[in-house]
C-alpha cells in the first residue's frame, strides 16, 4: 500500500469519525431537553430544585388536570388542531389537484403565493393579520385562531398532496375515464388513492403544527379562545412552576402518537427514504 493510498484512507476514517461526532452532538442537543423536561415533570418536589430529583411523582400531573384555564385551553387547542385539519387538508387536496392538471396563465405565481406563509415569518404574519382581521370586523377568537392557522398550515398540505400526485401517472385517472368513469368517480377512485401518502402526510403535519402554534396564536388569541402554548407562555411569565413540565410531557406524547401514526399509515420509508413521489 502507497504512502498516498494510506493518507487517503486515514482522511476518510478522520472525517467519517468528525461526521459521526457532530451527529451525535446534534442529537445529544434535540434529546437531552426533552429528557430533562420529562424527568422534571415527574419530580416529587413542590419546588424547582437541583437535577436529579429525590424521588418521583405524579402531584405536577395532578395539578395540570385541576387547572381549569389549562384544561380549557387544551379543549381549545384540539379543537382548533381538527378544524385546522380538515380545513387545510380540503383546500390544500384541491389546489393540489387544480395546480397539477391544470394549465392557465399565473400557475406559477399562484403555486409562490400558496406556498409563500413557509418563508414568511410566523410573527409577521400573525401581526399582519391581527391587523387586518380588526380592519375587518372579525373579533371572535377562535374564528381568527381558525384563519391564521389554516393560513400556516396549508402550504404543508398543498406541498405533500402536490407532490404525491405529480409522482403519479395521470394516464390512470384518463384511462379510467375513457371506459367510462365521470371526472368525480375518477377522482374518488384513482386521484385520491394514488394522493394518499400526501394527503395523511400534510394532515398530520397541519394537526402537530397547529397544536405547537404560539407565534400566531399570541397575536389572535382572546380570552374566550386561548390555546394551551398560549396559556403555558402566560404561566411562564406569571408563576414558573413544573406544571408547564407536566403540559410539555402531554405535548410530546401527543407528538410521538403522531409519528407512529405517520409511520404505520404512511410509513418512513415513504416519506423521507423513497420520497413523497411515491404513493
């Protein structure tokens, strides 16, 4: 072996270890918060106090559930997470549809504008439409919440339901047609099967974006409609306690059940290994 072949080698090894080693400091900086936070939320103290804890509880469970505003602010939040849900899946399922069969001037710019609130700042957004909301007349709370998340959670389902149905055949849907099927049997029994993996995948995204929502929410929240991060910010600031530990496990259960759904409807290697072009 060549003095040139083994320096090349040790390269390879030095940066496939470097490679390795900030891997797993970046999973060590996403896992490590999330492990304290839970740990934290089962400690046995009434008091915040140095890790680890003496002993373990669930008296900071306890006290989430005996809390009436964050009881109704969790009520709040699932309901708007499954109105946004909805919402954002059937228009997002139908633009997708319209932006890939259809061909009309300003398809591009149309598809920009769908796609725009993923670049656009939460904040501004929020503040943008608090602004224009209170323009035109719109003060219910939830009715505000609904719009602001159905805005940021929209492009997330356009993008999946657009890309599963551009990796798709349309050859099926026209054959389909040709031995007689209508364009609404069509679409029911060819489209929207073969637009599957985007559509789950877009709904769940909507469901755990809207649950985690706080930039937006800030802006429209009242105190009729307020949903639980909202809430968790507002007991921050006014009284720190580790029930916000206890609400963050609930938060992370809740997104954890969402992955496994994601992954046994759809699965990963779908979304992220053969990518969402397959369906």
């Amino acid at each position: 072996m060549s003095i040139r072949s083994l320096a090349t080698r040790t390269g390879d090894r030095i940066a496939a270890s470097l490679a390795c080693s900030v891997i797993g400091l970046g999973l060590a900086f996403l896992a490590i918060p999330l492990v304290i936070t839970c740990v934290m939320a089962f400690d046995a103290r009434t008091y915040l106090g140095p890790m680890p804890p003496p002993a373990l509880s669930l008296h900071w469970f306890e006290r989430l559930v005996s809390q009436a505003d964050i009881l109704a602010s969790l009520r709040t939040s699932l309901i708007l997470a499954v109105l946004t849900t909805v919402l954002s899946v059937t228009i997002g399922t139908a633009a997708a549809v319209g932006l890939a069969r259809g061909n009309f001037p300003g398809k591009a710019a149309l598809t920009s504008a769908f796609l725009s609130p993923l670049i656009v700042p939460p904040v501004v957004i929020g503040f943008g439409l608090l602004l224009f909301l209170s323009k035109a007349g719109i003060t219910n709370g939830m009715a505000r919440l609904l719009l602001g998340h159905v805005i940021v959670t929209l492009p997330y389902c356009i993008r999946t339901s657009l890309a599963s149905l551009l990796g798709s055949d349309q050859r099926l849907t026209e054959a389909a047609m040709v031995l007689g099927a209508t364009e609404r049997q069509a679409f029911w029994t060819i489209t929207l099967p073969l637009m599957r993996t985007g559509v789950v995948t877009g709904a769940i995204f909507a469901f755990a974006i809207s649950m985690d929502d706080v930039s937006i929410s800030l802006f429209l929240s009242d105190p009729s409609a307020t949903t639980l991060p909202v809430t968790l910010v507002s007991n921050m600031r006014a009284a720190f306690d580790l029930t916000i530990a206890a609400a963050a496990v609930v938060l992370i259960a809740v997104t954890a059940l969402l992955i496994v759904v994601l992954d046994r409807v759809v699965g990963f290697d779908t979304v992220v290994g053969q990518g969402l072009f397959r369906s």
